[in-house]
C-alpha cells in the first residue's frame, strides 16, 4: 500500500485509519463517492474518507438496497484510492451475504488499498436505514458474530479494520439491546462500533455513549442530529465522526439548479461564472502530471507533435474578398481554407497548432488552435511571423503556410521522415520563363519517380531576396517548395539558432521561410526532399481561390482526386 511522501516509509493506510478509531481526541471521515469527490475530500484537509453506500448506489443511479452489486462498489473504490492516499472506511452494507461473502469482500478490499470496512446487522439485501428503519428486521446476533469473526481471519493486514455497525435503536428494539449486539460484536473481534440513530436530537446516542464506557471505539454518523454542537461528541468520548453523504447532496442540489437554470434559459452565461472552471477539472484530474510524464516516457513524435501556421497575410490579390477577414478564412468547400489545414493536422496527430495571424486576426477561428499574433504584420515577412511563434517548438513539428490544400499522404510522409528537416517539393512544377517566381528547390537529385530508398537533399531555395536581387542559380530547378518544412524536436534548438541569427540582420523584417532554409543549408544541416507530383493547391489570388473549391471537393477532404497543380503558397 502506498503512504504519503510526508510519512515514515511502511506507514500505511490501514495504520492511519486505526490510529483515528483508537485515538484519544475526536477524528472525522467525510464521504466521498467516486475519485473525483475522494480528491476534494483530500484537499480539504480531512484525514479519512467514508465510502458511503449511499452515495455510491446514488453516482449509480440505482438505490440504497444493494441493487449495484459489490463487485462494481469494488471498482469505483479502486479509482477512489487511486485519486486520494487517506483511508478509506467502506460502508459494506451487510458484508453483501453471509460468512463467506464477507471474507471474499476483506481479500478484495485488502487488495485494492482499502482500510476498512463497516458491516451492519441487517439481513441482506439491506435498505437504507432512514426509510421504515422499524420494519427492517435485523441479523441473528451469533450469525452477525460470525461474519465478523470471518472477515478478522481472512485480513491479512492486522491494520485492517473491521466497524460493526448497530442498528437496533433505528429499528426500535431499545438501548438494551443495542449495548447487548455491541458488546457481542466488540468480543467477536470488531475493531470500532458504530451506533446509528435516526432521532433528530442526540439524546440516543449520548445515552449509549455514557453506558458503553469506553469499552471501544466508538463511531456515530449525526445525519438526523446535526444540529448538536460538536463538543457534545467531544464530551461524551466518541472516537469518530461520519459526514455520511453531504457531498453527494450537494452535488445534486447543485447539478439540479444548473440544469434547471441552462434549460430555462438556453444559455450558459448565467451559470459559468458560478460553477468550477474547466482549468480545475483537469486540474482535480492530476493533468499537469500526465504533461510532465509524456516527456519522460513519450518519444519526441507521440509526446509533443505540433504545428506551426503562418497566416498574417491578408492575400494579395484577394482583396475583394479579404475585407472583414484574413486570406485563411476564406471558405473552401463550404469551411475556412484554415479548418481544412487544422482537420489534416489533427487527423496526423498534430494536435498542438499555432497559427500566427495579423491581418483581421480577431476574425480567425480559434477552436482547436492557439492563436499568436504579429502585430507588425504589415511591414514584415514570414520569419517574423515565425518568431512570434518561437516559444511553440517543444517537440517535433510542422511548419506551414496558412493557404494550403493537399492530400493527407503528403503531410503523413512528411511527419514520419527520420531526417531532423525535411521539407515537400512539387516535381511538376517549373519556373515560368521571364517571371521571377520565389520557393523553386534545386536539390541533390531530380524526380525521377523511382527514389525509392534514397534520400534527396536541398541545396538551395529561391527566397523573395535572392529573387529580386536578380541572383541566379545554375541549372534548372527540380521542383518548388510547397511549403511545409517539419523539424524534429531534437533539431528545433539549431533551427531557433539560426532564426535568432538571422534576425541580427538589418533586413531581417523582409526575409521569408526560404531565406531561413537556404541559412539551415550554408549552417551544414542537411534538410531532407520528399518530392510529390502535384496532389496539393495554394491559394494566391481569385483563379486559385475558385480551382481550391473543386480540389477540396474532389479530396473528402484529403482522400482520392486527380492531380492538380498549384501556383504556390504564401504567408
């Protein structure tokens, strides 16, 4: 069993819950009912949680009559110990039948953490004690005997504890005989007794109290006389109290109010500044431990895949259509060009996506996206939209343009390259003669569209400087970059090297996504090409936006189509 960082090593839970029954000073146990409520009962700083029968049945949605069997009261108890290291004090109903029911339930309970278990002497299926409490007939004395003594020798803990619950003053039978079924059970070895009363005002169980005498623990659960001031308890020398079921019925009053309130109103504004932020769920769920252990047990690819959108521009050319939004929200077969590049992403795993707006970037879509802005969007270029995203590399990712259409295999090969950089060129597409045309690739070797097993390096990008300085490269082309560039999380400190490098220069400001390639090369990296022929569209200006709408419709949405050209994608 597990023990509390801040406790001596081997100081168990069924330790702690037997040093609370045997204590000298009155202890408390709050019910909790699923590992959620055994969470909140932990951080509320209560020592021991009661695994209310109650409220068990009542998370089940079935009654308080032994209608979920013990099997599955079992089950939520495992999740319960998970989600809290207190004790936990099982209210076992009657020991779900006889003898043997009762030893088969201690070995699995003792199996899953659990400190304890209270039984009652009733007959099973029991009923809940506050409804007709004088009509429910109560258990033989040496049979409830018995099942004590059989639940002592099955405990292979000797903390393991053991409360014999007393129900002969709810079902009438008088004082008498609720101290004669107390001593009897507390001779036939149980640990703590628990004497139930259903009197709204404390006079049976202090009377109880005075004639037991200290001869053992005693537990009380105060439901029905809550009123009584606590120091009463002191006084009369109980060892624990039981909030028995109040977290499930506050729950409940609250789920009600919600649900009553969201369906009169059909709007959420009226509740969410009262009811727990989402933050604190994930919270309660411990999420922020799972995000630490993904980077210690997770290779790079499955713990942290993301992308990287640039999508600032509002689109030359586009204008007419770009007034009120920027280029990315333009819809495409019938969604924005944006949603279609988030809907591939996600269907590669690449569930952490950053886009990088400017133009009109309060009218971008933001569900499943973390939007950055660049503020100085209008007088700058593609690397620094990418800067603004500098703090989104912390595993393998993506970098794209944001106007892009493509078949899913493309980005698929490209995410399950080895190589730390590797990026997409388009075989089918030359340099038109006369027209400086930027992002054409020279590469170590041409598409033949038999390179199968080799690996095909990039030497050189046309970036918009080279471009319009008129420089040239020998020989042709052997393709154009389409775009896409994926880094590998042990690359990604290099790549921000050389972004930072770059930006100590004066027109730093202007540079675009090939300028940053081409620096990669002349630094001695080596970025992979995986040549494509066609299969994908960028959207530049009207003739582009009308063709995307067929090549969209012709992918549903990334699947079988015939191939089409594209014109190149910019920021």
């Amino acid at each position: 069993m597990n023990a509390p960082g801040n406790l001596p090593a081997g100081f168990s839970r069924t330790l702690r819950l037997r040093e609370m029954l045997q204590s000298d000073r009155l202890e408390f146990m709050m019910e909790a009912h699923n590992g959620l409520s055994a969470r909140i009962v932990k951080e509320a700083g209560f020592k021991a949680i009661w695994g209310s029968g109650l409220a068990i049945s009542a998370q089940f949605g079935v009654r308080d009559n032994n209608e979920a069997s013990w099997t599955q009261v079992v089950d939520m108890l495992e999740f319960m110990a998970d989600a809290s290291d207190l004790p936990i004090l099982l209210d076992g109903d009657t020991g779900y039948g006889n003898f043997n029911n009762v030893r088969r339930l201690v070995r699995k309970l003792e199996q899953r953490g659990i400190a304890g278990v209270c039984i009652e002497d009733k007959q099973f299926p029991k009923t809940n004690s506050f409804i007709n409490g004088e009509a429910q007939p109560l258990a033989d004395i040496d049979e409830f005997c018995g099942k004590i003594k059989a639940g002592k020798d099955s405990q292979s803990d000797p903390n393991f504890s053991i409360v014999a619950r007393v129900e002969a003053l709810i079902a009438g039978w008088g004082m008498e005989e609720a101290l004669r079924r107390a001593e009897a059970y507390r001779q036939a070895g149980a640990d703590a007794i628990l004497i139930h009363s259903k009197l709204s005002k404390p006079d049976e169980i202090l009377t109880f109290a005075r004639e037991w005498a200290g001869r053992g623990p005693l537990v009380i659960v105060p439901t029905k006389y809550y009123s009584t001031p606590t120091d009463a308890f002191r006084q009369a020398g109980i060892s624990t109290v039981i909030w028995a079921n109040h977290l499930i019925r506050g729950a409940t009053s609250a789920m009600q109010a919600i649900a009553k309130e969201i369906h009169e109103s059909e709007t959420l504004v009226n509740v969410e500044d009262r009811i727990a932020a989402v933050n604190e769920i994930f919270r309660l769920q411990d999420a922020d431990e799972y995000s630490a252990a993904e980077s210690v047990y997770l290779s790079a690819s499955s713990a942290s895949r993301g992308a990287v959108v640039l999508a600032a521009s509002r689109g030359a050319g586009l204008e007419a259509l770009t007034a009120e939004r920027p280029k990315v929200m333009l819809p495409v077969a019938g969604k924005p060009l944006l949603r279609h590049l988030v809907e591939a992403f996600k269907k590669e795993g690449i569930n952490d996506i950053t886009v990088v707006g400017g133009y009109r970037a309060d009218a971008i879509e933001t569900s499943g996206i973390r939007l950055v802005v660049n503020e100085k969007h209008e007088a700058t270029g593609e690397l620094a939209s990418l800067a603004c995203a500098a703090k989104s590399f912390t595993g393998d990712t993506v970098i794209s343009y944001g106007d892009l259409l493509f078949r899913s295999y493309i980005l698929r090969n490209l995410v399950e390259s080895d190589s730390d950089f590797c990026v997409v060129v388009d075989s089918s597409q030359t340099p038109q003669a006369g027209v400086a045309a930027t992002d054409f690739a020279y590469c170590s070797t041409p598409d033949d569209r038999a390179l199968f097993g080799q690996k095909v390096w990039l030497q050189n990008v046309v970036s918009v400087a080279s471009a319009a300085g008129g420089a040239q490269q020998s020989g042709a082309s052997q393709g154009r970059w389409m775009g896409l560039l994926n880094v590998r999380g042990d690359a990604r400190e290099r790549l921000l090297a050389t972004l930072a490098a770059l930006q100590a220069r004066a027109d730093f400001d202007k540079l675009d996504m090939a300028a940053l390639l081409n620096a990669l090369v002349a630094a001695g990296e080596r970025i992979e090409v995986q040549y494509v022929h066609g299969h994908w569209r960028g959207v530049n200006d009207l003739d582009d936006f009308r063709r995307a709408g067929d090549f969209a419709h012709a992918q549903a949405p990334y699947g079988a189509g015939g191939a089409a050209s594209a014109e190149g994608a910019r920021d």
